[in-house]
C-alpha cells in the first residue's frame, strides 16, 4: 500500500470518530428534549452541560452544584436565558441528520479493506549456479522470488554492472573488464526504499591460452618401463568435457593409436593416461594433444599442438658390465632367486665368487675356495633354511685336451663357506661334463659320468644324506651325456631328459622319472630324422603334474634351425605349438636350451645362436607360450651382441610377483648382465 492511501485513511477515522462524537451529544439533548410530562419542571430551553468544554466560565462561587452556566444564585431551578453561552434548540427534528452523517461515515469505515503489510523482496541469480569461467560473454539470469521490486540491478565487485528489467537476463561482454575473479550480486529495492540482495556468484574471466609445463615419459627415452605412467601437467586447470575428445589426446605404438583411459586430477590440472591393452615389445611410443580440442575452463585451447616420443623396450636393464676384478672374462655360472634375493655364481680367472642382490644392491658372500685351478659350472640352491649351496664342475688341464673333471658342493651358512667334498670324477670328460641340482628342496645332483675307458657317457644322481653322497638308481645311459636335463615332478620324483645317439646320424630325445631306483620312460622318444641334430633338451615340471621339455635342432646349413618343445599329458608327449627359430638370422645355429614354468604353470624358453658367418657373434632369445593364439611369442628383440664364448648359458627366473629375470653373460672380454621382462 502507498503511503499516501495510509494517510487518507487515518484522516477518515479521525473524522468518524468526531461524528461519532457529536451523535452521542446529539442522543443527549434529545433525551431532555423528550423529558417525562409528569416533571415539575419543564425548561424551554437546553444548556450545553458536555464537561470538559475548555470554556472558562463564570458561577457562583458558593454554590457548589449550581450548572457550569452564569445565573442567579438563588435560583438554582431557573436558567439564566440571557446567558451568552446558552445553546437553545427549537427543532429537535434535525438530530436525524446527525444520524444519517454518523451511519454513512460508519460505514464508510467499515466497508474499508484491511491494512496489508509490505512484502519483503526475495531474489536470486538463477544463472549461472555456480562460478563459471569465460572468456568472452557470459549471461546472468535473475529471478524475484517474493515480493515486488520497483528496480532491479546488477553488481559485480560492488559497483553498478547493469540496471535489469523483466525478464531479467543480462549477456555480460567481459572483453572490456581485465583477467580476473569478479564477484557478481543482484540488488533489488521495494517500494519502501528497503534493500535486498541475492547470494553472490564468482565469473573467472581468463583469456589465457594453457600450456604444458611437464609431461612424463620424457622426450626420446629409450628405456621406459610400461608400469610408468604417462603424465601430463598443464600450467592451468582443463575444462573436463574437452578431455574426453577421441581426438584431444592420441596414443600410438609403432603408429597405430592405442585405446586408453584418461584421468583428470581434483584440481584437473594433471591428466594421467592409462593404456587399456600393452602394445606388443618393443614398441616406439608417441603421444600428440591437439590443440583444437583440448581447453581450459574458459574455452581457450592449448596454445600449440603438442607430441613427444619414447620407447618401451622388451626388456629393462637391472645391471649390465659385471665384471670381477680378477681377470678379463666374468662367466655367469648360475641365477637364483629367493623370494626378492636373486644369488650369482660368477666364474673368472681367478676362481669362484657368489653375490646376492637385495635391495638393488650386490654384495659379495665371500669366495668359494677351489681345489683345482679351472672352473666350468657352478650351480646354486637356496635351502629350505636359507642356506645357499654350489655345485661346481673343476678341471686340472687346459679346456679342449685330454682331462678330469671333478665335482664339488660347498655350502654357505652365513658366515663362510664349507666343502661337502668331491662328488664324483669323471676322466677325460671335459667335453661332456656337466652337473645340476634337481630342485630347491632337495640336495640331489644330476651329473655326468665319463670313463675313457667306456664309448658311452652316464647321467648318474647322488644325495646328500648328512655325511655323504649316496648314489640313486641307475646311471642312464647316454651317447654324450653332458646333454641332459633334470627336474623334480610333482610326485617327488627326479625327471631325467637327455639325448641318445642311435646311428646314421640321428638322435632321439628321452625322459625318465625315477621311480624307487628303477627308471621308467615317459611315452616314446622324439626322433626328428636323419637331417637335424637334437642338442640341449631341457624339462621343466611344476606341482600340478605339469611338464614342459624343449631342446634344439640343428642341420647343416641351418636349413632347419629351430627350437621344439613338448608337454606331457601325463601318458605322452603333445607337440606344444610348431618349431620356431631366429628369422633374423635363419643360418644361425641354437644352443643352451632351457625351458621354464613360471608361477602359474606359464611355460617360457631362453635359448642363445650364433652364426659363423657373423664373426662369430651371438645372441639370446626369449619366447613365451601364449595360450590363447596357441603359439610361442618371442619377448622382443634379441638380447646382446658380442663375440662368441664357449661357456655362455643364460638363466630366466621368476620372482615372488611371477615376474621373469634373465642373466647371462655377454661381450668380449665377457661380463654378466641382468634384465627384466618388461611388463
């Protein structure tokens, strides 16, 4: 309600009231008017006797009860008629008007609406909800919850921004305000001049164009692990709908872009990219973000399109160059690994060391002393009891002429070494020598026994039993028995394969399990004709039941150069996939077979060829069995490139999270490297 139509109606109240007033008066001198017949005293005339007229008039003083009117004051029935203030009324026929005026103004009084108090003015921005950022023009849309205002207006920081009216909506051009964070209110007054004010919204104006500070791998890195996360950084927070682009952020292996998904940081000012599938090692990584998609909050895109490349190997480098200091050649002897401690045997010129690597440190568990200045093998078990045990192969004369070998086991137990004593020796058998530990839990060897007085070689197993070597079974008979593989089957019982020469330059691969001390043949022999030489077989069980044995095959020429392996059902042998070999080098010959299941039964196989026709050099290779393409991949590239030398076998173990390590030894003069697979 105005103002004004409040002051009208109280004057009109007023006013009733005072009529109100004089209708009562009115009543009163109708009432005497009209006195009883039967009175004695019948005046003609009415006096004013309303108290508290304000008049000052006069009366006798003594006469206390006389009317407030000048008369005499012995007479005090009688008025005085000459008395100026006397009020006489001769036709009592008008009070009716009175009553008339009195009705109208009554209801004039009640006819009128009830006083409404003013509604206190509600707003609000509607729009946005929240702060927003922009770069250019942003609309602000108000909304008047309650009440009626008679203005409207926008104000961002406190001054006039915009003067609104219905339907309230403002397109606010920040182009000509400076890059900044503006708070933006909505006032609204009412009629009464009472202010009110909506709930505050925050515009960033941001007309900057982000940038990339960092980005993870770094440029042209050739030795990547998968397991490294590919980050970038940006020098803002990006708007989250632009990441989300198939074309914003591409991810390429050897060029072909690669499915992935992209995590935004709480303050989304990080992206981490995460690839769905590894892409087959080694592979040539790059990553391109297109400028064109990918924004900050405000809509401004990358200031440039960006790509960076890097390389994911198949295998990670632990340590490369081993070399002990006691000579030029370092020959890796045996890998170990116990839970995350992985032992060495290193043979040199100058004799025997172990090492242990924990912690991605080497250090040294003293010599082993040698009784004879030449070492070939050197095999190692870790104990049930953490003691560490070495078998070794020692000669007295210069490799290649006639000479004896001798057998040797020492044991670590922590402080020092302690020799178990000579095993065995075999006479004028360098070439066939040869000795292995059947498994980690047990203290058997398999070993070659040679006499030049026999045309034949023996794979013959010995135990330990507290105080010396007790022989088990049977020696097998073998054409050249320094070719053999043993193993412990899941029934604990030793499993012997070797190679048997039967004429006319054919081989046959066979394996035996020991049961009691007799030898009992598993299936039938592997024959692979006249053409190919069967070398190196090695077999490989697991506690399931299953096993796994692979060897290779060599021909003149190397027209069938390849690797074989098989798994035994639990009656035959099944061929395991199709022979595979060094495309790369098709006239390379393989050598040091040896096949191995990893924690989950997974069978893989490290293998090393050279070829004459390449000065000699050599190099190693590692496949894995895939079961779903029901093939053998190769695990990358070959590994190494350096000269030949006679005694280099690889070794590939597991650790406890099943992933695979691979030592050999490599170069001229020879050192010894360890590598991881790359996963």
């Amino acid at each position: 309600m105005k103002p004004i139509d409040q002051v009208a109606r109280c004057l009109i109240i007023i006013a009733g009231c005072a009529l109100l007033t004089l209708v009562a008066c009115a009543e009163d001198v109708t009432f005497n008017a009209h006195a009883d017949a039967d009175s004695d005293i019948v005046p003609d005339t009415v006096h004013n006797t309303t108290p508290d007229t304000g008049f000052d008039t006069t009366h006798d003083a003594n006469d206390t009860n006389s009317p407030d009117t000048a008369h005499d004051a012995n007479d005090t029935d009688s008025p005085d008629t000459d008395s100026p203030d006397t009020v006489s009324i001769e036709d009592t026929s008008d009070v009716s008007l009175l009553e008339d005026v009195t009705e109208d103004v009554t209801e004039d009084v009640h006819d009128e609406a009830p006083i409404v108090p003013i509604v206190p003015v509600v707003i609000a921005i509607t729009s946005p909800v929240d702060t927003v950022h922009t770069n250019a023009t942003v609309r602000i849309e108000v909304e008047v919850i309650e009440g009626s205002p008679i203005s409207v207006s926008l104000q961002r920081n406190g001054a006039l921004l915009a003067t609104l009216e219905p339907p309230y909506v403002f397109d606010w051009n920040t182009l000509t305000v400076p890059e900044a964070t503006h708070t933006i209110t909505a006032h609204a007054i009412d009629a009464d001049g009472g202010l009110s004010e909506s709930s505050s919204r925050t515009v960033i104006v941001d007309r900057t164009h982000p940038t990339v500070v960092s980005n993870s791998p770094l440029h042209m890195s050739d030795i990547v692990a998968v397991g490294e996360p590919i980050v970038i950084t940006f020098s803002e927070a990006i708007l989250a709908a632009s990441v989300v682009h198939d074309d914003a952020i591409v991810v390429r292996a050897d060029g072909v872009a690669l499915s992935k998904t992209i995590v935004l940081s709480e303050q989304d000012t990080v992206i981490t990219i995460k690839l769905d599938a590894l892409p087959k090692l080694p592979a040539a990584m790059d990553v391109q973000i297109d400028m064109q998609h990918l924004t900050d909050r405000a809509g401004n895109a990358l200031d440039k399109t960006l790509s960076w490349q890097w390389s994911y190997p198949a295998w990670l480098i632990e340590f490369d160059g081993l070399q002990m200091p006691h000579g030029a050649n370092t020959i890796l002897g045996d890998a170990v690994l116990d839970d995350d401690d992985l032992y060495l045997s290193l043979i040199h010129s100058g004799g025997l060391n172990v090492l242990i690597r924990r912690s991605n440190t080497l250090y040294f568990l003293g010599s082993v002393e040698t009784t004879n200045p030449r070492i070939h093998q050197a095999r190692l078990r870790v104990a049930p009891n953490k003691h560490l045990w070495i078998a070794r192969t020692e000669f007295t004369t210069t490799p290649g002429s006639p000479t004896d070998v001798y057998y040797h086991v020492s044991k670590w137990d922590g402080v020092d070494w302690t020799d178990f004593g000579r095993v065995f020796t075999s006479y004028n058998a360098y070439s066939s020598a040869n000795i292995t530990w059947l498994g980690r839990g047990h203290d058997t060897v398999a070993y070659t026994r040679h006499n030049s007085s026999e045309p034949n070689s023996y794979v013959a197993l010995a135990r330990w039993t507290g105080s010396a070597w007790l022989a088990q079974g049977q020696e097998i008979d073998s054409y050249d028995g320094g070719n053999f593989g043993a193993t412990i089957n899941a029934d604990d019982e030793p499993v012997v394969i070797s190679r048997m020469f039967i004429g006319n330059g054919n081989y046959e691969i066979i394996a035996r399990r020991l049961v009691g001390s007799t030898w009992v043949a598993m299936g039938t022999r592997a024959n692979a004709g006249a053409d190919p030489w069967m070398i190196d077989p090695s077999i490989d069980c697991t506690p399931p039941g299953v096993c796994v044995a692979a060897w290779a095959e060599q021909s003149p020429g190397g027209s069938s150069n390849s690797i074989r392996a098989r798994r035994w059902d639990g009656s035959a042998w099944q061929n395991l996939g199709s022979t595979f070999r060094d495309d790369e080098q098709p006239d390379s010959y393989p050598y040091g077979t040896r096949v191995r299941l990893d924690r989950q039964g997974v069978p893989y196989i490290v293998w090393w060829q050279f070829s004459q026709n390449n000065a000699f050099h050599m190099r190693y290779f590692i496949a894995r069995w895939d079961q779903t393409s029901a093939s053998w991949q190769r695990l990358g590239k070959a590994i190494g490139l350096g000269s030949y030398n006679y005694i280099l076998e690889p070794r590939l173990v597991f650790d406890k999270d099943n992933v695979p390590f691979v030592a050999f030894s490599d170069g001229a003069p020879a050192s010894v490297s360890l590598m991881r697979l790359n996963q």
